[in-house]
C-alpha cells in the first residue's frame, strides 16, 4: 500500500518499528542497538498469548525428539559393548580350556594361579575361578579378583582332560566380566549429548520464537489496536504495516487489504444509515412518546393495583390465573401457586358446595360480568380466608373471547371477627341459661343433701335403707358437680386466685393422671425452666388440667402420648384469642397435647358447649370442655384449640401472669366436724324448701332463728327491732332488692353486722375479675350441715365477714 495521504486525508497510522528486510534479510548481521530493543518486546510478548505456548511446544517437541534419539543411541552403544565383551568371554574359552585343564590334572597350582592372573588382566574381567570336581577330600578351588562385582556377565567353562581315549570332565572355569565401565561410559556420553542438544533446542526455540514475534505476532497486535480504537464517527487512515512489502503479497497483506475494504464499506454505509436515521428520527420520536405514555399508563395502573387494598387478577379464556397482583402475594403464596391454576382449584369450598362452582362456571361460560361471588381458600400459612370476587369479560376487536379481567377483597378479618363475636353472644347466652338453670337445681340439691344427712343420722342402725341413702347421697354429689361445672363454664362460680407455681402445680397435676389415664398412655412434661408465676384459682386450674387430660384418653383409645407444656408468652393486640375477647399483656401458657384422632374441623367450633359431646350415652357430660373454657375466661385468661383429624389436638391455656415474685401451692382442706352455737341468725330465703331445711340444720346446730322471705320482710323484722347476731341471706331474690343490698340496707343501721351470704348462682354484686370482693363471706350452694356450721363460726368469730 502506498506511504502518502490516504482517501480521508490524514496521516497514516502504522505498526511499530520492524526490520528492514524480515523476509529476505534474515541472515543479514543485526547490530547490537538495533537487536535489543527487538529482543526486549520479543520478550515482553512471552509473557502471554501465543508466545508461552508456541515456546511450550516447541520445547516439548525438541525434548521429545532429543530424548528418544538419545535413548536409541545409548542402546545401540550398549549392545556394542556387551558383545565385545562377549565376544572376549568366548576368545577366553578357545584360549586357556586346554592348559587349564592339563594343569588341573597335574594339581599345579602355580601355573594355574598365573593363568588366572593372565585372563584377569584383560579388560572388564574382574573375577575368575576355578574349581576341581573330585571325589577326594579338599578338593583345588584357586579365585582371583573381586568376587561381588555387581552388574556383571558370567559364563562357566567345563575343564576337561583326555584319560586312556576318553574326555573327562574334571572341573569348572568361571568368568564374570563388569559392565560398570560400560554404564560409566553411556552416562557420560548421555550427559555431552543431552546438554549439547539441550543448548541447541533452547537457541533454535528462541530463535523461532523471535522470527515469529517479527514476522507475525507484532503485526497482529498492531491490527488489534487499531481495530479497538476504530470510530465510525472519526475514521482513521487505513491500517497500513511498518514493514517493506514483499513482492508477492503474503496473508498478511491480503487480511490488510480485505480489512481495509469493509472499512470502507461500513464508512459507506454509515453514511447511508445517518441519511435514513435522519428521515426516520421524527416517526422514532412520536414512537417514542407513544410508549412513554403507554408505560405512564402501565405504571398508574400498578401504582393503583399494588396499593390498592384488594387485588386485581386476569384470566385467560380457559380460567386459568393470567396476571395477579403483588397485594395476593402477601399471603404466602408464590407466582406458580397461582399462575396457570383455575380459579376453583384453590377454593376449599369446591368440594363442599360443589353446585355453587358448577354453577360460578357455568355463568364464566357465558361471558357475562358477575359480582360478589364469595368463596373461601386457605393461604400458605393454613389460615382460611374469605374472598369477594368481581369479574368482567375481556373480549377483542374481533369479538372473540380473551378471558375475564377483575379485582377481589379479602374479609377474613371482617368474617372473623362476625364469627368470633356470633359465638361469644351464643356462649354467653348459654352461660346465661346454664347459670340460671344452676341456681334452681342447686337450691333443689340444698334441700337434697341436707335430707339425706338427716336420714342418714336415723339410718345408722338400717344398713340396707342406709345403703339407698348413701346412693341418693352420691347423686346429689354428682349433681353438684355437674351445677359446679355449669357454672364455672357461666363464669358464674366464685374462685379463690392466689399467686401460684405453675411448673409445681403441673407436675402435682401429672403424678395424679398417672393412674387416672392407664399405663397403655406415657406422659410428658417440658416445663420452662423460668414459667412466670400466675394468678389463678389452683383447685380450678388442677381440675382444668385433669379434664383436659381424661379427654386426650379418650382420644387415644389404642395409647399415645400426652404432653403437658409450660412457656410465657406475650400476647398483643393482634395475636388475639380463640375467641377475640382477651386484653393484650404477659401470660403463661399451659399447654395438652395429645395424638389422638383429632376433632372434625364441622364441629371444632362447638366443643366449648355444655353437654355438646361425642361420646356414646352414658360415657360423658360433655362439661369438661366448657369448664375449661369457663375457668380460663373467668380467671382474665383465654383458651386455644388447635386439631386437625388424624394428627391429634392441642388445647393452650393462657393465665394472667402475677405481679409478685413468690409463688404459694394450695394446701389440702382438713376435714372438720360440726360446730354449735347459741347466737340469734336471721334467715332471707325465698325458696320455701331451702327455707324450711335452713331453719332445721340451724335448730340441730344450737341456733334461734327469724326468717323473711324476701328483702321486704326482713326489713320488716329490722324496724320491729328484732335483735339478731348474723345477716343469713340468699343473694338473688325476688321484689328487686338482692342479698348484697338488702345488707347494705341493714348495715346502715346497724353498723358491724355480721353477713353470710348464700347463693347457688353468682353474678357480679359480690364478685369481680373472677374472685369475691374484700370482706365478703359466700357459702356456696348446695352446701352440707359441716360446711355451714364452719361458715358461721368463721363469720361470727370474726375471721371472715
């Protein structure tokens, strides 16, 4: 290519400096100041790209090509040696067999130790012997020269002699020749021909190596750097090599010359692009504004869709989730949970009301919009959501159907909270109807227990009319029981909170169910080792335990295990209860957990009623639950269920935690006998049964007594100036005065009045946050003649009341 201005008019840009003949001029002297700069960036370029691994390769090649010429050589020198000396064993056997063996016979030692010193002086011969076979003691052996010579050739000779025309043998001759010379010699010579050839591959490598880097590799790199720094905008003057050009074009001059070309090429055709770039800018700048709206208007909608608090869904023409927005990912769900799924598939419903499905689709398969179409699913976490549903039909310019388009509102909370508050109203309506119920049956139980004591005392000496009061006896008790558990369910049963040990309680609690669930069942126990104390009724919450434990037996007919749990937790006011009704703050959690068949989920809501039981007749009150719920309500507490079929039930009390630091365990009642008295009591009881069993128990005990039916008589009793030591009164009674302000009344006019208290249903007049108020003596019904004249001894000494 020529040296002077090229088509763009600019200085030329060319290759780094290079010799002035590299092709013809090679054997040309090359000054010292002119090789040492080229042998320096011919250096330099060994540090990477072709250069290590053409050195590499030429090196391994020569190595590989000097070591096996060099082994074939030492071979073939070897084999030379060996059979020269072998070739000189065999002159020593034609040359001393015949003396040797004349000398032999003739025992002259003499001349055959000088012949053995002759053979020994030959070269690499390092041992001869020789040996007399011989019948006779002692027979010659004459060895010259070093008998270990390692390495060696050794040949045996038979040393015979002619006796009366007969060759006999009479000895052995050998010969062991070294080949230590012979190694000495072949490591050497391997030493001056690998050094010589080493030397010669290393100058011939680096000279091949220099030839290349001059005559190609320096050329590539100066097409590399020009190509990196080549600008369309700003073209630079062909790529022209700083070398003289041969005089027929070689590779490199062609890849020049053809690279030049689609240089000018792509300057052509940049010229044409910029031509057509400028009619096309403005369609490009109204496409541009075009989609600047279009992602404005994409981005509003999802700005719209994401904060927006229901979502937005899409179809396709087959029902199946097109498009969800992010607000449905918050409930755990990931996009190929929901992405290419029918909008049945995650409906809980679908099985359970399936001709409402059938239905729903049948309307999508008219194409027609649809609103508020209620269904329920469970999210990634278990919970059950509750979700309304709109939907629009998507159709395109063509009228074909593309699927439907629409948004949904989740109510789980709005459910929720609408089923939470419809079974507190129905358990607090049953407690109201238990509690009721209690109060009449307990008056009845008053009067049936106080009688049968009475038969009792006269049956003593009629064992078999005894035997009938006994079992008349035990049904009261057991219908005591029964109101007690009423009751406390209807948060209507006075308890007696104190500062308690939980992990103690539970473990006492566990050692008592031992016997009570049967060996075919294991208890366990894992207690935190720092449970809070808590502030509950003890008797109550061992009772809560032991009914929560008698329900895990007969969920495990064929055995399991039960497990009792202590923690503390912290409830906020999001973390709720299992019936939305318990204030935030610190409790401690009791939890029973068994792995039992577990409870349908159709009736996991119910379990808390009274009498609501799935035992056969006679197996169970269907009480144990609702005491339990009672118990934990009234206390300031909650209680959680949690089963599922097949997996067992765990059931979680929560407790109020206590402020204090020292936790007390209830102590066993000591039983007690009757105590008598003389005092004067008046007696307010409404229910003439109760009335007339109160008076006799009173008169057996040493009391006189005045009694008023209701608050208005005995006020009556009060302005006459009837003198009486206790206040004996029922706390519901009709005429709109109540035990409670009856007393009050009293008591304003006669300060210091004693007051006993009697009712078989507690509401809040004397009783708050689940225990009596200060200074309130109760004597709960039904009630036996031991428990009332310990009550009014208690009351009249002072100790209570």
């Amino acid at each position: 290519m020529g040296s002077g201005d090229n088509d763009f008019g600019r200085k030329r840009v060319v290759a780094p400096a290079a010799s002035k003949d590299e092709l013809s001029g090679i054997g040309a002297p090359i000054t010292p100041p002119l090789l040492a700069p080229r042998l320096s960036r011919a250096f330099n370029w060994l540090g990477g790209g072709i250069g290590p691994r053409l050195l590499a390769a030429v090196l391994l090649f020569s190595s590989v090509v000097t070591l096996t010429l060099t082994a074939l050589q030492l071979y073939l020198d070897y084999d030379r040696e060996v059979s020269a000396i072998e070739t000189r064993l065999d002159e020593i056997g034609r040359s001393y067999l015949g003396s040797l063996g004349e000398s032999l016979w003739n025992l002259d030692q003499n001349q055959i130790r000088l012949q053995l010193n002759g053979i020994l002086r030959l070269p690499d011969i390092r041992s001869v012997e020789v040996r007399e076979i011989a019948d006779r003691p002692n027979p010659i052996r004459i060895e010259v020269g070093e008998t270990t010579t390692r390495a060696a050739i050794e040949r045996d000779y038979p040393l015979t002699y002619v006796v009366a025309g007969t060759s006999r043998q009479i000895g052995v001759l050998q010969v062991k020749a070294t080949l230590t010379e012979v190694y000495r010699q072949l490591v050497n010579r391997a030493l001056v021909i690998l050094a010589s050839q080493a030397a010669k591959t290393f100058l011939v490598s680096f000279f091949i190596i220099y030839m290349f880097y001059l005559l190609v590799t320096r050329h590539l790199v100066a097409i590399a750097g020009f190509v990196s720094k080549y600008n369309l905008t700003r073209p630079p003057p062909p790529l022209e090599l700083d070398r003289r050009r041969p005089r027929d074009p070689d590779e490199l001059d062609k890849m020049i010359d053809a690279f030049n070309a689609m240089c000018a090429s792509l300057q052509r055709a940049y010229g044409e692009l910029r031509l057509a770039n400028a009619q096309l800018e403005q369609d490009l700048l109204i496409r541009q504004r075009a989609e600047e709206d279009a992602r404005r208007s994409e981005q509003r909608f999802r700005d719209y869709a994401e904060t927006a608090s229901d979502w937005f869904w899409e179809t396709g023409p087959d029902h199946t989730f097109t498009y969800l927005s992010d607000r449905a990912y918050n409930f755990g769900f990931g996009r190929d949970d929901v992405i290419g799924k029918r909008r049945d598939d995650r409906a809980a419903d679908r099985d359970s009301n399936p001709q409402k499905w059938r239905d729903h689709i049948a309307l999508l398969d008219r194409h027609v919009p649809f609103r508020k179409f209620e269904y329920s699913g469970r999210d990634a976490s278990g919970r059950m959501r509750h979700v309304s549903v709109n939907g629009q039909p998507v159709f395109g310019d063509d009228g074909r159907f593309l699927g439907y388009r629409g948004s949904a509102t989740d109510f789980t909370e709005q459910h929720e909270t609408e089923e939470r508050l419809r079974q507190s109203q129905k358990m607090d309506a049953i407690g109201q109807l238990t509690g009721g119920v209690a109060h009449d049956f307990n008056n009845v139980l008053t009067v049936i227990t106080g009688t049968i004591e009475i038969l009792q005392e006269g049956l003593a000496d009629k064992p078999q009319l005894a035997a009938i009061a006994q079992l008349i006896d035990d049904a009261a008790a057991r219908g005591a029981e029964i109101t007690s558990q009423l009751l406390t369910f209807a948060r209507r049963q006075p308890l007696e909170p104190r500062e308690i040990d939980v992990n103690g309680l539970v473990l006492d609690t566990a050692r008592l169910l031992k016997p009570i669930l049967g060996e075919h069942i294991s208890i366990e126990t894992a207690l935190t080792e720092d449970a809070w104390c808590a502030m509950a009724d003890p008797s109550q919450l061992s009772s809560a335990i032991v009914n929560l434990a008698v329900n895990a037996r007969d969920a495990m007919p064929g055995g399991g295990r039960l497990k009792l749990e202590t923690a503390n937790v912290v409830l906020d006011a999001t973390a709720g209860s299992g019936d939305g009704d318990i204030a935030p703050g610190e409790f401690v959690m009791v939890a029973v957990t068994d792995t039992g068949h577990g409870i349908p989920a159709e009736i996991r809501d119910r379990v808390f009623e009274p009498f609501f039981t799935t035992k056969g007749v006679g197996q169970g009150t269907g009480l144990g639950l609702s005491m339990v719920y009672g118990f934990a309500r009234q206390t300031g507490g909650a209680v959680r269920i949690e089963s599922e079929e097949g997996r067992g039930t765990v059931v979680r009390l929560y407790l109020p935690r206590s402020e204090g630091q020292a936790a007390v365990r209830a102590e066993p009642m000591q039983a007690r006998g009757t105590s008598r008295g003389h005092e004067t009591i008046l007696v307010v009881e409404d229910d003439p049964l109760v009335q007339g069993y109160v008076i006799a128990q009173l008169g057996s005990l040493g009391y006189r007594t005045l009694v008023a039916g209701d608050g208005a008589a005995a006020l009556a009793l009060v302005e006459q100036g009837a003198k009486f030591d206790l206040l004996f009164t029922d706390m519901i009674m009709p005429g709109g005065m109540n035990g409670k302000e009856l007393a009050d009344t009293i008591r304003a006019r006669r300060a210091g009045l004693k007051v006993l208290y009697t009712s078989g249903y507690t509401d809040d007049t004397v009783m708050h946050d689940g225990h009596l108020d200060p200074g309130v003596a109760l004597l709960r019904k039904p009630y036996r003649k031991a428990e009332l004249s310990l009550k009014l001894r208690e009351v009249l000494s002072g100790s209570s009341g």
